[in-house]
C-alpha cells in the first residue's frame, strides 16, 4: 500500500493502517512484561512473581518520563512541520532527546537509591523484597536508555517512520525470550536474569533510532546542533505532562491495587492481580498505540489549521475505539481461564481467584479507549492544560476514590470493579471538555 502521511486525509482504513504499527509495538513491548512474569512465576515462585508486581509501578513510574518528552515533544515538532518550519523541528528533536538522556541517568541513581524504601512503604514484606531489590536495581541499570526508547514510541509516528519502531520492539521481544530462558532457566540467575533480559532488549529501542538520526536518513527529523531552549523545552514538557501523569497514575494505581489486596487477601491477591496486568497491558495497547497516533496526527493538522480534519479525527478515533472496547471486553471474559492458566494454574486458589477478577475488571475497557484518545487529542492540539486534567481527574481522583471506597461497600468485589466505575466516570470529563473547548477543534 501507498505510504501514510500527516498531510494525508485519514480514512478508518488509514487510521488503522498508520495506527498498527504503533500499537504493534507497544503491544510487544508490554509482552517484555508478560514474558518475564511468565518465567518469574513458573521458575522462580509465587512469591518472585508478587516482587515483580510490586516494584514494576516504581520502575514504570520513573520511566514514564519518557513518554511526557515523546507526546509533548511530537505535538510540538508536528505543529512545526505542519506549520512548514523543518529546520526549528529538527531543533525541538534534538534538544528533546538529548534532555531526556540527562534526566535518565538521574533518576535511575534515585530509583536504586530509593527502591527499597519505596517497596517497604506499600506493604512489601521481607520475602518480597529479597526477590524484589535485585529485580528493581537491575532494572535501574538501563533505565537512561529506556527513558529514551520509550520517547521515541511517539517521535518515530512524527518522523513517519512507526513501522520502524514496529520492527526494533519484534527484535526487543525476541531478544527478551532467549535471554529470559538463558539467564533464568539455563544460568539460573533468577531475579537478576530477568530484569537483565528486559534491560538488554530495551538497548534496541533506544540505541538504534539514536544512531539512525544522527546519521543521514529518509525522514524529516535529523540530530542538528543546537542551543537548549528553556521556552519550548518547557512547552513539550507541560504538553505531554498529561501522558506521563497518566502513565505515573497508572504506576500509583498499581500501588493502590497492591495496599488493599495485600490488606484484604493478601499475597495471592497481589499474584491474581499482576495476571490482570499483564492482560490488561496486552489490550489496551491498541488504546495507547492509537492515542500516540492521534497526538501526532491532530498536532499536524492542527498546526495546518485543518478542522475539517480534526473533526473527522474526534469522530473516528472514538468511533473505533468503543468498538474495540467490546470486542476487548468479550475476550477478556472469555479467555480469563485460560490466561489464569498459564500464569498461576499451579495454585488452584489463586488460578480461580485471578479468573474471576478478570471477568470483573474486563469492563473497563468498554470506556477506557475513550479516555485514552480524549487525553492525547487535546495534547495533539497543544493544550496541555485540558489534557492533563482529564488524565489527573481519571487516576489521582476518579481511580483512588474507587479503588479506595468501592471495598468499603461490596468488599473485595468492589476492588476487581474500581476501575470500570473509573473509566466510566471518567468518560463523562472527557465530554465536558470536547463540549466546553469545541471552538479548538472546529475554528469556531
């Protein structure tokens, strides 16, 4: 098929099409995850498996950064290259890469500083910790580069090259299965070996664009010389804010989840729900995929003061993201035993108790799309402010109240439902805000 641009009109076939590769990659990234639990529940033990659901929201959490260099900065480079303006691309481009390698390499000092007092703080008991701090530190180790790789997610949709991105993360799952089996199952360097072999692949997705733009290449985005601007620096930052405090959120969620599981049910509560993770991860990454699509697309055509176009954007994204969130849900019902399985079917109690917080919580993704794409089409029309309060009224607010009242009333059913009563209250924002600021995206 034709090459899909910016400047093109964008279809549902084309928005899929320009679509897949990102969510392919975001798909298999968050398989790195799945990968590891698998090998960590079913070589290591139940208890190194709840170490990984405990310390994985603190790594995510400081990782997550890249996200708000990659969303803020692609809305603004986008508008740029809408506008026209190559060469002030090309600096935001640089300048953004090159900050968020800096800011890498502080906070993976922190984060192992901090690890084991942060694991101590949201109830992780002696047990967990000895298989939770290698696990974490290790992890830690390559975070500068995940920080990077994770920035590019969305800088390649703004390069027009998300098939590029598509392809290192089949090469990153690959590398991550022999070395997960090597240092695990053959060298048996249980928790190290694992957070090792997600480091190592992570290498790809951040090393190989770098070289790739520092050298001569076939898209409009290229490493140049250049100042840092604090002006614009700070504009990419507050302008993808919304994405990484959904994304923290979401490590803050995980966190929540844990405290009261470990409260009510205790450590096979926390196992039934790093299932749910994993599963989740690998269904909403068609969410996540299209609502980085949707940031660069909407910048572009936004900077071009195309509203035609962002009206048929706003229309279609959410469009095919309800329907998505049936068919998700449906699955998600359907194939609960047979997910629970394969993580913990060693553990009858804990095999029964993850099926049935599954079916539960598979509602969610009946809205989730919905906010996922409200969020990152306000970031896609440079109005960070919107965008982050939707993202921060869903998690810090919405999520938590339920997370933390719902058990209150139905107990521990009430925990497995928090997050669709979350997700539908907060689809109700999200149209508040396309209603209140529709002037932004049809120029009246």
């Amino acid at each position: 098929m034709k090459e899909i641009n910016l400047s093109d009109h964008f279809t549902y076939q084309k928005l899929l099409l320009f679509a897949m590769p990102t969510i392919g990659m975001i798909l298999i990234s968050i398989t790195y995850d799945v990968v590891d639990g698998y090998f960590t529940s079913n070589y290591i033990g139940k208890t190194a498996f709840s170490a990984v659901n405990i310390v994985y929201p603190f790594q995510l959490l400081l990782s997550m950064v890249g996200y708000m260099f990659g969303t803020g900065g692609s809305a603004l480079i986008a508008s740029q290259l809408g506008n026209g303006n190559t060469e002030k691309a090309n600096q935001y481009f640089t300048m953004i890469i090159r900050v968020a390698i800096a800011v890498g390499l502080l906070l993976a000092v922190l984060g192992m500083i901090f690890l084991p007092w942060v694991a101590s703080l949201i109830g992780a008991t002696p047990e967990i910790l000895k298989y939770g701090v290698p696990y974490g530190r290790t992890l830690f180790v390559f975070l500068p580069i995940m920080i990077v790789g994770y920035a590019f997610q969305s800088l390649l949709i703004t390069a027009e090259k998300p098939q590029f991105g598509f392809y290192l993360s089949i090469a990153n799952l690959l590398s991550n299965i022999v070395f997960d089996y090597l240092f695990i199952v053959h060298f048996g360097w249980g928790m190290i070996g694992a957070a090792a072999a997600t480091g190592i692949g992570a290498c790809l997705n951040g090393i190989v664009p770098l070289i790739y733009f520092m050298r001569p290449n076939s898209s409009r985005l290229r490493f140049i010389r250049c100042k840092t601007e604090l002006k614009p620096l700070l504009k990419a930052c507050s302008n993808g804010a919304s994405e990484m405090v959904n994304d923290m959120a979401t490590s803050f969620i995980f966190v929540l989840y844990n405290y009261q599981l470990l409260r009510m049910i205790g450590e096979d509560g926390v196992a039934a729900y790093g299932v749910i993770i994993f599963v989740e991860g690998i269904f909403a990454s068609f969410f996540y995929g299209f609502a980085l699509e949707a940031t660069t697309v909407v910048g572009y055509n936004f900077g071009a003061k195309n509203y035609t176009e962002l009206k048929s954007l706003l229309k279609k994204g959410n469009a095919l993201n309800f329907g998505f969130g049936i068919v998700m849900t449906i699955l998600c019902i359907v194939c609960a035993p047979m997910v629970a399985k394969i993580y913990v079917g060693y553990d009858e109690e804990v095999y029964r108790l993850s099926i049935h917080a599954m079916q539960l919580y598979a509602l969610a993704f009946l809205f989730q799309g919905f906010n996922e794409f409200s969020s990152a089409y306000f970031t896609g029309l440079n109005n960070g402010k919107v965008s982050a309060i939707i993202a921060f009224s869903k998690t810090f607010i919405i999520q938590t109240a339920s997370i933390m009242l719902l058990p209150m009333f139905l107990g521990i059913e009430g925990l497995w439902l928090a997050q669709a009563v979350a997700e539908f209250t907060a689809c109700l924002v999200g149209l508040y805000f396309y209603i209140t600021h529709k002037h932004e995206y049809t120029g009246s």
